[in-house]
C-alpha cells in the first residue's frame, strides 16, 4: 500500500515537473525572441499557467482531494470561489511580504506581482488541490507533527522548497556581476522555480528513505 | 581561575582589542617621510655636478613663471574636457587643447579619491596613506612640506577662493582668501558664484603672485544627479566661461620683458557614473590637467593626452617657481613644460628633483640601491662630466647628443625611483599582522571552547591558567616565540612596527600568548573528558535561524560587493527574523483553535486587522498596565508586523551602499527645503514619540529633565535651520546653536547623573527588592540619557529612526521576548541583529564618507578634537549602542534569573563580535592583493576595529551591572 501510494506521488510529481519544462520549451518555438531571461513574464505565466492546470488536472484524476460530504452544484461552485478567493489574497500576502523584504513599492509592481503569483502557484493552489479550501486541515498540515499521508508530507516539503528558493534566490542580486539574470525578479523567480523542482523531486525520496519513522495517524 | 561570564567576555574582548590594533598598525603602511623634520630649504639645493674642479654654482635656475592661476574643478571627468562632449560643454578650453599654447594630461588621483586627501597629494606630492585620511578627517592644518607653504615662505602672494577645506589645510597662508563651506550638498549656484564674484576685481589687481580657484558646484550636481544629469552642461559652460575670462585677462596683461604666466587646470578627482567619488573606479581617478601659458608652443590639433600622476604637479610646479621641491614629494617633474628651457637648465631641474627623490629613497627604504637610486648616481656623474664639457665652452653636436642621452637617463631614473617610493605604500609589515592575528585567533577559540561552560546555569568559565603556567609546553613555547622574534627583528628585512615596540612590551606579549596557547590546549583536554556535551540543546527553527544567519553574514564578508552592501543582508536577516517570530507568536496563540501559521501560509488577513491594533499599542505605551488576555494577543501578534513595517519605511528613508546609493529616498526629499513644514511636523512627532516611550520608568525628576531636554534638542534644530520654529517665522539668522546645545547638555547630564546616582545607591540598600527596582529604574535613566544625547546628535530627518528604535524595543521586549520566554541568547543575537540593521538605517554605510563629521561640532564652538571625536563615534554607533543599552536594561528586568541573563547575554556579545571581526582579520590578509583592498576592504576593516571597541565598552558596561550578584 505504501508503495502504491509513493509510486504514484512520484509519477505525479514528475509529470509536473515535466509540465514546467514543457513551459520553458515550448514558448520557445512558438512566440519569437523568446528567452527566459528577456522575456521573463512570458516564461513566468507559461510556467506558473501550466503548473496550474497540470495541478488541477492531475489531482482531479487522482481524487486525492478530500471527499465532498454534498454534491449538489451550488456547494461546489461555491468552494471554487472561495478557492479563487484564497488563492487572490495569498498571491497579496506573498506580495506584501516580498515588499517588505525590500522590493520596490511603486516602480515593478507588475514583476513583484508575477513573482507572488509564481510563488502562490507552486503552494498555496497545491494547498488547495490536495486539501481544499479548508483552513483547518491547512492548520494541521502545517502545524508540527500534523501530517496525517503521504501528500501532506510531499506538500509540506514543495511547499518549504519553493519558499526557501525564493528565499535564497534573493542572494545574487547585490552582487555586482551585471549579470542578465540579476535583474529583479528573475533571479528570486529562478530560485523559486528551483526550489519546487527540488521539492518535487525529494518528497517521494524522503518519505521512501524515512518510511519507518512516518506513521500516519488516522482521522 | 575562575571568572564569571561577562568578566570572561569582556576580558576577551580587551585582547583582542590589542590584538586588531596591533594588526591595523601592521596593515596600513605607514606613509613615506623624509627623516628631517623641517621643511627643504633653498640653501639645502644641491649644486650643479660639475665633474673635476668643485662644483660652482648652488643657484637655483630662476623661474618660468611670473604668475600663476590654480583653477580647480571639483569632481571635473577627464571626459568632460577630452571626450565626446568636450566641444559641447567646454568650447573655449577645448579650443585651447587643439590650437593654444597648452600642454594637456590626464592625472592619475590615487584612492581615496575624497576631496582633503587629493588636495594634499596636489600640494604636498606625497600620496596620503590610507591611515592619514582617517585620522585627519576634520582636516587640520598640512604640516608636512608643501608647495603652497614654500610659495609663501619666498614671498609669493597667495590668493585663494573656493572650497574652505583649503582655508584649514594652509591657515595664514594666503594674502586673501573668502572660503565657501561644501556642507549644503544641494546648493551648486550659490558656492560657484561666491568664487566667481571676486575674480574681476582680482584679476585687474596686479599685488598677487598666485591665485587659486576651488570650484565646488560640478561636485554637488555630481552628487546630486550624476554625471549625465542636464544640470552638468550648463556648469561647464560656466566654467568654461570663467576660463576664458581669465585667460583673456592673463594674456591682456602679458608685458614685453617679464615671464609669461601660467594657468593650471585640474581637478581633485573624477566622478563615477552614479556621481560619487572616493573608490577606484576609472573614471572616478582620471582627472584632467591642462597647463597654458604663452611659454608653451601652439598644438595643431587634439592629441591623445599623456597619463601623468596627480602627484606631479607638485615638483613641477615648485621648480617652475624656483622654489625647492617639498621634501616628501614622490612625484617627478612634467618634461614637457621646461621644453623651452635650454639643455642645461632642464638638466639642473631634472637633477634637483632626482636628488630629492633619492634622499627620500634613502630615508625610507632601507635597501634603496635597488631601485632607481644607482641609476640616479650615474646620470649625476655623467651630468658632471657633461657640465665639464659645457663649461669649457664645447658646442659640437656631440654635447647635445650627449645631453640628450643624459636626460634620458635622469628621466628612467626618476620614474625607477618615483615608482619605488609609491610601490612602499603598498607594503605590509607581515610580522605585526601575523602576531596580531594569532592573538586574536587564541582569543576567539578560547570563547567558542568556553561556550558550554559560559552558557550553563552557573554562567561561570574555569580558564586554567595555574596549569598552565606550569607546564612544560609553556616554557618551550616562551622560547620559541622569542627565539622567532630575535630572528625576524634581527634580519631587518623590512621595518617593522612589532618590533620597534620595547622588547619588554614584545616579550610579554610572546609571553601572553604562549600561556593563551596552553591554557588552551589543557581547556581542549578538559573538554573532551568533561560532562559538558552539546547534545541536550535542541535547536528550535528559530534557533537554526540565529545561527545559520550569523554564520552566513560572516561567511559573506568574502565578497566585495556583499561588504558594500552589507545592509542588506541584516536588513534581509531582520526580515526572516520577524517572520520566524511572527511564526512563533502564531504558534502560541492559535495552537489549538487556529492555525499555527507557517511563515509561508499566513492568514492574508491577518496583517490589516493587525495594524489597527498596532496603531492602538502606539499611542499606549503603558499597555504593560492592563490590557486584557484577548488584546494583549492581538497585540503580540501585531508586534512583527508592526516591526516589519517600521522596518521597510526606515529603509526607503536613508539609501546606503553603493549600488543603489543614488535612487531618491525620503531624507532627500525631507531635506530638499520645499518640505520643510513636513520636517518639522515628522521631528516634532517623533520627539513626542520618544518622550511617550522613554518616560514611562523614569523618576519623576529624569521625567521633566527628558521633557526640557527634548524640548531643547527641538530649539536646536530650529537654530541650525533644519526645521521650523512654529512662533518665530521670519528674520532668524542661522546660527551654530550652540547655546541650545549646551542647554540639552546639561539635561544629558543632569538625567546621567541620576541614574548613576541610583545605581551607586542601589549596591548599598539594605532590602534586596528595593534595590533590584532601584537599580533597573537607575539602568533606564541612564538608558533615556543615552536617548537624549543620540537625538540631539542626529539629524532631524533621522528622528523618525531613533523613534521608531525605541517604539520596536518597547514592544518587543513587552509582547515577545517576555512572553515567548526567549533566553538570553537568543535576545542577545536578536538586539545584535536590530542593532546591526539600525546601524545601516541611520545612513551609514562601510564606506568612511558617510561619516557624519558636522556632529562633532554639535554644541562646540570651534574643533575640540576629544569631544568631537567621541560624538562622532558616538552618533556613527547609536543604532548598535542604544540596542546594547537596552539590552542591558531588560536582562537585568528579568526578575529571578537577571545575573545569570547578564552574564550570558555579554558572553554572547562578545562572541557575536569576535566572530565575524576574527573572520574579517583573516580574510583581509589574505586579500591583501585584491583589487579593493584600499577601496572596500579597508574601511570596512576600520569599522569592523571600532565596532569592537564599542562593543568592548558595553561588555564592560555590563560586566559592572553583573558585580552584585552573589
């Protein structure tokens, strides 16, 4: 069963990583002077569109998401606006915070934004894929020790990954390279988009390697 | 021996103050001298050689020159003449490059390229080392020989107009001076025109022999707006406006019979593209020398102008005069301008300087043969023979071939030598360095091996120096040290600071050392056998936080630009910090019922709801009387954010660094005049902020005294003119305010003095109660002392910083460190951390020219050199000292555990600075070739030096709080 269950995270882990170059490759052929760093927003949506959709898709096939006690249409219209609203107000918190650590408050609003938007994709709408637009269940995913599966765990460490590669992305940018992917915000954006692929790949790794320490309390 | 934490950390710290100092001393060369003392003398010139017979004639060749105009272009590029834009911008100075009787060059300024430095180097020809630059930051009048002192000294009258740094480097020196201060950084009409203003009368007077002109304008529009700013165009029209005007009147007065006259124009140094100046970038040291006179032949057109350095001017300058070279001149004289002169005058020049060059050589190398000096021997000799030929009236072509090839020779000569005496300046005395590092070395492994001990419950450290005396390895290690000092003095490679100490001071501090080294060794072997482990210290996230972020600050020293940046990493640092402490403070409150809230997955929320309850905090700082369970949560959780916010304002306040140095930020905009009014309100508020913060655990005397004294700070900045008096609105001449200041002063003292009063008091009260409440309430007096001085030093648009340092404390210290029960540790890596990122927010930079200076007048009359030094020490350290301060003041709140916290917390202060300022001292010495060194590693050395002084002084501080523990 165990095995079933990382088997399965990894493939879908993969076919989202596999959706990020898939975003980076195929602006290329189609729109002209593509390049990741010169046209960076482009490269940015493409990415941040296509994690999106494979998200969606992969975890709507999967029915990992939580079982829905109604069914009717209008409960389910409303969780998809809530979860439209969620993802709205963490792509403003994410903004906020990235102000505060020193972005510029009026001049590149716009790549500031991108970036809150990217950094949103890659946790928060994985959040709500896999758990819905429920904050208690987000509270005990994230408190300590509060992992109750295998895809709270792997969401715990995309989730942590993206953040730090972020985080640490923030690094080059006052050294004085003059290098094209200094300019604000490719490398934090790069960073991010580092840091997911990472997290990707080490969750089924590290859930498989600590095996025997995870055990799962049942609801 | 056992000694408590602090004394330990403290003790530390003294070392390694001695040791960094002995380094320092090692590091930065010591600059070239001449051993003589007195200035050159015309009678100490040397005689022409004349081989054979005795030499003839000590006169000196009579000068070129009748009169001679200095302008000086503050900041002037060399590609404002010479490049592209040159015919744009100066028409009439480019003409005389192409066409006029000119010589052009571009001179190389050394670094520092700041203003004081290079007009010495002008003056004197002698670079200033790095070392004098910072020790003569309040330029006080040149001692050393310079050309300006013998212009005077042979009867010259000196004119000067411009930059009044000139009036304090040469007092008495000119016949007629009106100086023009470069404080108002926005003002480039008005110092431009109060120079200009004198010239036409100048000119038509014929009772002067020099005029110097020192143009600031083209600085400020540099520093202003940078060098493609539209404001430089019509500047150097202007300029070359005034070029014009002089020139056309020194040719208008050129007579038949006397000399011709000489016009120089140069500049200090150059201007980088964001139109600051001090580093090494090229167009930062590539300044433009153009000399005209009628003596010269008319060029046919632009050449690409010779490189010389800026140094060269002086000799030149000074033998074009008839005047002895100033004895500590490195520089060599511009052939081009004594073409005209005949073969044996030219000869006579060049071998005058060589023989100063040489004699210099002499003085400060002490194996000079090498270079250049021989050369200079031999060209001496061969002049005599020459001068023999000459004498006896041979005029073949032989001689003047002869001639040629001699002053060929003097020439390579003088550029072996010139290079040699530069090259000094550049040398390390690695002996200094090496044994100040290894002290320094012993000392921060000595704290971090003693960090179970100092950390644990009794906060007390074994240091086994008995056993240490006692041992062998002690004894073997005495005599190896002081056999390698024999060697290395004895060999007199190099001179060498260490060992130019007394031998007794030498041989205990060999001594010193080596039972460092042992006790050392014997703490390592305690250790691995002791019960201390670190295994039962857990570390939380916020912990990994703390350590990782010190560590990677440390490591990040390493990079020239993460130095010249520096701010942004603590700003960076302090950012995650409040985050992780926005985390804990979640995880507190919503454990149960809401969510614990990860950094990353935050209630978007949160923040707004937050924010007005912060509004409320402000306005109440007695919240600590009754606030309710619920508001006091909202209030903990409000605390970061509102840090955070505070935080992002203080940095858009004050630009630092360099990359970005130049983008607009808010203490521009308050001080551009038109937002006077929104000064005045902003200080205003925020000296009401502070009273509200400070007062609340004052005694009611201190209470009044703080009130007056803020008052008084407000009066002060009305009378400088920085801000607004609201009844008083017109006729109010500037003044230096120095009666206000006094006024506040004394409140300083008076609040000081209380405090001290009841601390001295509290040691001797009976009842234990009373005097721990005695004592923190004396603590806080001193602390609001403290407040008062650094808002009267700062400047009014730096208010807002000092109050929102004071609004962060109180509520930190209210809602986080009290009730998250943070050890002492950790609010000491945390006070270090705000310290640090306060540093950075009040403007300065790890660069020496955002040095505040003008504070060091504050209240004084004129230059006192102690008290000015210490406040401007004082006002450059306040962010890290009030966070010390305060640092001080909450430990010993702490009510059961406040000795214990004391001594952990200077522990951890001590260790805190010595790390990275160990890591520092390594690193420079092993980039001592890099090409920053003198531009970016250097200061920041010398910051790095006084940070650990001032941090020496609050360990000892807090040692002396720790006493009274039992």
């Amino acid at each position: 069963m165990w095995d079933v269950e990382i088997r399965g995270m990894a493939s879908a882990h993969a076919i989202i990583a596999a959706s990020i170059f898939m975003a980076t490759i195929m602006p290329a052929v189609l729109v002209e002077k593509f390049s990741v760093y010169g046209t960076h927003l482009v490269w940015l949506y493409s990415v941040a569109g296509s994690v999106a959709v494979v998200n969606i898709a992969v975890f709507w096939l999967l029915g990992i998401s939580p079982p829905t006690k109604k069914n009717t249409l209008s409960y389910k219209l409303s969780k998809l606006f809530r979860s439209c609203v969620y993802f709205l107000l963490s792509c403003l918190f994410f903004h906020t915070v990235v102000v505060l650590y020193g972005a510029p408050l009026l001049e590149s609003a716009l790549e500031t934004f991108s970036l809150a938007v990217l950094l949103s994709t890659f946790t928060t709408l994985r959040c709500l894929c896999i758990l819905g637009p429920n904050v208690q269940a987000w509270i005990r995913v994230f408190s300590r020790d509060g992992a109750m599966s295998v895809w709270d765990t792997s969401l715990q460490i995309t989730t942590g990954c993206s953040v730090v590669g972020a985080w640490l992305g923030a690094f080059p940018i006052p050294l004085d390279w003059d290098r094209p992917w200094q300019v604000w915000p490719i490398s934090c954006s790069l960073g991010t988009t580092i840091g997911f692929l990472t997290g990707l790949l080490t969750a089924p790794l590290w859930i498989r390697w600590h095996r025997k320490q995870l055990t799962y309390k049942l609801k | 021996m056992r000694l408590s934490s602090s004394v330990f950390a403290s003790f530390c710290l003294l070392i390694e103050l001695l040791g960094i100092a002995l380094f320092l001393r090692g590091f930065f060369p010591v600059p070239v001298k001449s051993s003589l003392s007195s200035k050159s003398k015309l009678s100490d010139l040397p005689a022409e050689p004349l081989a054979g017979n005795s030499p003839n004639s000590t006169k000196v060749p009579p000068p070129l020159f009748k009169r001679v105009v200095i302008i000086l272009i503050d900041a002037l590029r060399e590609d404002f003449i010479f490049g592209p834009n040159g015919k744009r911008f100066m028409p009439y100075t480019r003409h005389i490059v192409e066409r006029g009787s000119s010589h052009s060059f571009i001179a190389k300024a050394r670094p520092p390229t700041v203003t004081m430095p290079r007009i010495k180097a002008l003056t004197t020809g002698s670079i200033p080392g790095f070392i004098d630059v910072v020790m003569n930051l309040n330029s006080p009048a040149v001692l050393e020989d310079n050309v300006i002192w013998q212009a005077k000294n042979s009867g010259k009258r000196i004119i000067f107009y411009g930059d009044d740094t000139w009036v304090r480097l040469f007092p008495k020196h000119f016949m007629e001076y009106d100086g023009t201060t470069s404080f108002f950084v926005s003002d480039y009409t008005e110092v431009d025109n109060n120079v200009t203003r004198h010239l036409d009368s100048t000119l038509k007077r014929d009772d002067w022999d020099v005029l110097i002109l020192h143009y600031l304008g083209l600085d400020h529009i540099g520093h202003i707006s940078g060098p493609h700013s539209s404001l430089i165009g019509p500047k150097l029209l202007e300029m070359d406006d005034v070029i014009k005007k002089i020139h056309a009147s020194l040719i208008s007065r050129e007579a038949e019979g006397t000399l011709p006259n000489l016009m120089v124009l140069c500049s200090d140094h150059g201007m980088s593209e964001t139109g600051s100046h001090g580093g090494s970038s090229e167009p930062e040291i590539s300044t433009p020398l153009i000399l005209i006179s009628p003596l010269f032949q008319r060029k046919v057109g632009l050449e690409q102008p010779a490189m010389v350095e800026q140094v060269d001017l002086a000799p030149t300058l000074a033998l074009a005069l008839a005047l002895p070279i100033s004895q500590n001149s490195v520089g060599r004289l511009i052939p081009a301008v004594f073409e005209e002169a005949s073969l044996r005058e030219q000869l006579r020049f060049l071998h005058m300087n060589g023989h100063q060059l040489s004699s210099l050589l002499r003085d400060s190398n002490p194996n000079f043969h090498k270079d250049g000096y021989e050369q200079f021997r031999m060209a001496e000799k061969t002049h005599g023979n020459w001068m023999k030929l000459y004498m006896d009236g041979n005029t073949s072509e032989v001689l003047g071939n002869m001639g040629k090839k001699l002053l060929k020779q003097y020439l390579e000569a003088l550029q072996a030598m010139s290079a040699a005496l530069s090259k000094q300046l550049g040398k390390y005395d690695m002996y200094s360095m090496i044994v100040g590092m290894s002290l320094i070395l012993q000392v921060l492994v000595l704290l971090v091996l003693a960090m179970p001990e100092a950390l644990s419950r009794a906060a007390c450290v074994d240091v086994p120096v008995a056993s240490a005396f006692l041992s062998l390895p002690f004894y073997l290690l005495c005599l190896l040290g002081s056999s390698i000092h024999v060697l290395v003095c004895t060999s007199a490679e190099a001179s060498c600071y260490f060992c130019s100490l007394p031998w007794l001071l030498a041989f205990t501090a060999i001594l010193f050392s080596s039972a460092l080294l042992c006790s050392l060794n014997v703490s390592v072997g305690l250790r691995r056998s002791s019960k201390y482990s670190f295994h039962y210290w857990t570390l939380s996230e916020l912990d990994i936080l703390l350590l990782t972020g010190t560590v990677g600050h440390t490591l990040s020293l390493g990079a020239s630009s993460f130095v010249e940046e520096e701010h942004q990493t603590w700003y960076f640092l302090l950012n995650t910090l409040c985050l992780a402490v926005f985390q804990d403070v979640c995880r507190k409150y919503f454990r149960e019922r809401r969510r614990p809230g990860d950094d990353e997955e935050d209630d978007p929320l949160l923040p707004s709801i937050a924010e007005e309850d912060a509004s409320q905090a402000t306005f109440s700082p007695a919240a600590e009387l009754g606030v309710s369970v619920g508001s006091e949560k909202w209030l903990a959780l409000s605390t970061p954010i509102l840090t955070l916010a505070c935080c992002r304002l203080l940095r858009s306040l004050n630009q630092t660094g360099v990359q970005w140095a130049h983008l607009p930020d808010l203490s521009h905009w308050l001080n551009s005049g038109d937002h006077k009014v929104v000064l005045s309100l902003l200080a205003a508020l925020s000296l009401l902020l502070i009273f509200l913060l400070v007062q609340r655990r004052c005694s009611l005397v201190s209470k009044i005294a703080l009130a007056l004294g803020l008052l008084g700070v407000y009066s002060y900045r009305a009378a400088v003119g920085n801000v607004l008096f609201p009844w008083q609105h017109s006729g109010r001449s500037i003044s230096k305010g120095t009666g206000e200041a006094r006024f506040v002063y004394i409140f300083i003292l008076g609040i000081l003095f209380t405090g001290v009063k009841d601390l001295l008091r509290s040691q001797v009260m009976s009842s234990a109660v009373e005097g721990r409440r005695l004592k923190s309430r004396g603590l806080w007096e001193v602390y609001s002392g403290v407040v008062l001085l650094v808002a009267l030093l700062f400047r009014a648009h730096n208010l807002p910083t000092l109050a929102c340092c004071l609004l962060i404390q109180t509520l930190m210290a209210q809602f986080i460190w009290k009730k998250l029960h943070y050890d002492a540790a950790q609010t000491t890596i945390m006070h270090y951390w705000f310290g640090q990122a306060f540093f950075y927010f009040q403007g300065n930079s790890n660069n020496i020219a955002t040095v505040d200076i003008s504070v060091g007048f504050v209240g004084l009359e004129s230059y006192v050199e102690a008290p000015a030094v210490f406040l401007t020490a004082f006002s450059t350290y306040a962010g890290p000292l009030l966070w010390a301060c305060h640092l001080v003041c909450y430990l010993s709140s702490e009510r059961d555990r406040a000795a214990l916290s004391l001594g952990h917390g200077s522990y951890c202060f001590a260790l805190l600075r010595s790390v990275p300022a160990v890591f520092y001292v390594v690193l420079v010495t092993a980039l001592r070739y890099h090409l920053f060194i003198w531009s970016v590693f250097s200061p920041k050395l010398l910051y790095e030096a006084m940070h650990t002084l001032v941090t020496a002084a609050v360990c000892l501080f807090f040692t002396f709080m720790d006493q009274d523990r039992t």
